[in-house]
C-alpha cells in the first residue's frame, strides 16, 4: 500500500467522495468543507484507491473532515490517521482534533483505540447541518437517531 497526497487523485477522490458522501461537502459544527478543497491523503493499493483522510487546518490543531476506509480490517484507517498526525507533528500542532456524530459507534470505537478523548459534544447540531445539507438521514443503519455531534481531540507527543 502507498500513501500519497489527495491533490495527487484528486479527480478520482471527487468521484469517489460523490459516491459515498452524497456529495463532494461535509457539513460539521466546525464548517462547511469541500473535499476539493481539503488537504489529506490517499492509500492505494494495487492502482485503487482504499482510504481516505481529509483535513484541515486551524491554529490549534490539524482537524480530521473525514477519514474512509473502503477495506475494512486491514489497517488502512489507521495507517491514514498515523500519516495525518505526523504532518500535524512536522506543522507544529500539537493537537489532532475531529467530529463524528452521535451514532457512529464504530468510528467512536476508533479512535478511542487509538488514543482519542471525548472533549465536546453538540447537541442536536446535526439539525444544524441538514439545513445546509438535508439528505443526512435522519436514522443511521444501526437505528440510532443522527442528532449530535462528538470531538474526539488526541495530544500529539
């Protein structure tokens, strides 16, 4: 597997992105971000694309948009995660910070795992953001009821 710069697959992340997001934005408490427009990664294997991180930048931290991983096991995510937060590290943040919603058992799981901590939650904010974007659903395939958002926030040493 090979980790190189989004910018590099651009067109095909586009493609991708449209295909597993609904659309090239991710609306989050923190903003409206476009994956056109976001720094990140891409691993590939075998000349297909198998993850994605995507990120941004603020002055306290290097914070997560999305992190996707179309092979499930395989330490994709993590191997993404662990390239992100040592650019964060080589840009002199020392923090990496993200937001998943309340329903998102597994990426809560994740990065908890990882050495992640529940630093704030808004409640109700994902009404907020169906207002920008109405087709997040309303139910995730697990049952819960998509409503708040998370950040999980880890200190880089």
């Amino acid at each position: 597997m090979e980790i190189v710069p989004i910018s590099t697959q651009q067109q095909a992340v586009t493609a991708l992105f449209r295909q597993l997001w609904g659309s090239t934005e991710m609306v989050v408490s923190s903003g409206v971000f476009d994956i056109q427009d976001l720094d990140g990664l891409v691993a590939r294997q075998a000349d297909r694309i198998v993850g994605i991180i995507s990120y941004t930048w603020t002055t306290k931290w290097l914070e997560i948009v999305s992190l996707d991983s179309l092979v499930e096991n395989q330490g994709i995510g993590s191997q993404l995660l662990q390239a992100a937060e040592k650019i964060a590290q080589e840009n002199d943040r020392h923090q990496t910070s993200l937001i998943t919603t309340n329903d998102n058992l597994r990426a809560l799981g994740f990065y908890q795992k990882r050495g992640y901590h529940l630093t704030e939650l808004y409640p109700n904010a994902v009404a907020k953001a169906r207002q920008i974007k109405p087709e997040i659903p309303l139910q995730a395939d697990n049952g819960i009821p998509i409503r708040d958002e998370l950040r999980l926030t880890k200190v880089l040493h």
